[in-house]
C-alpha cells in the first residue's frame, strides 16, 4: 500500500499538470469551432493526441490508486476483466478524481 501511496504522491505534480493542460486544450478546441484565432494556436494534431494519451494514462494511474488503496472500494475486483469494468465505469472516474483532488488539498494545507 505505501509503495503505490508514494508513487501517487510523487507524480502528483505531474499528473495534475497533465490533466489540468488536457482540460484546458479540450476547453480551447471547443472554442475554435467558432472562432479562428483560436484555431489557428492549437498545437498539431501529433501533440494533441500525446497530451490526451498522456492525460488517459494520468487517469489510469489514479484510478487503479483510488480502486485498491482509497478505502472507498469496498468490493475488489476479482478478475482482469471486473478491474477492466470498474475502471471504465465513468462513476469510479469522478470518484477518483474528487479522492485525488483531496489528496492534493491535504497535502497544500
């Protein structure tokens, strides 16, 4: 349980940044439907698919933390494909991410 609580805490600054520059390349790709100028600054196509990759494996990382070490998940998974379920499970995802933006906060206090 330490070894995957320390990993989480000393990539924490990364994945936050991974996930906070997905959010806002999303947020700027919906706006430059319809306005130019921002379309023409959106990174190439190349990066955009790194950042989200990047951002999906930032998310990966948090909820494999959040489903075995949280406490929250009552029921491990028994099998690959229940693990592969519950990960994909978009609750299990808000779940995680509001379990990990309270780590960060407790760590910033």
């Amino acid at each position: 349980v330490t070894m995957w609580w320390d990993v989480v805490k000393a990539v924490e600054p990364c994945i936050s940044v991974t996930l906070f520059a997905a959010e806002v390349l999303s947020a700027q790709i919906q706006s430059a439907a319809s306005n130019p100028k921002i379309a023409a600054q959106l990174p190439a196509d190349s990066i955009r698919r790194d950042l989200f990759d990047a951002a999906a494996l930032a998310q990966g990382i948090l909820i494999r933390a959040y489903i075995d070490f949280s406490g929250h998940v009552t029921s491990q998974p028994l099998s690959a494909e229940a693990y592969s379920v519950m990960r994909s499970d978009p609750s299990t995802a808000a779940s995680a991410m509001e379990w990990f933006n309270q780590i960060v906060a407790a760590e910033s206090a």
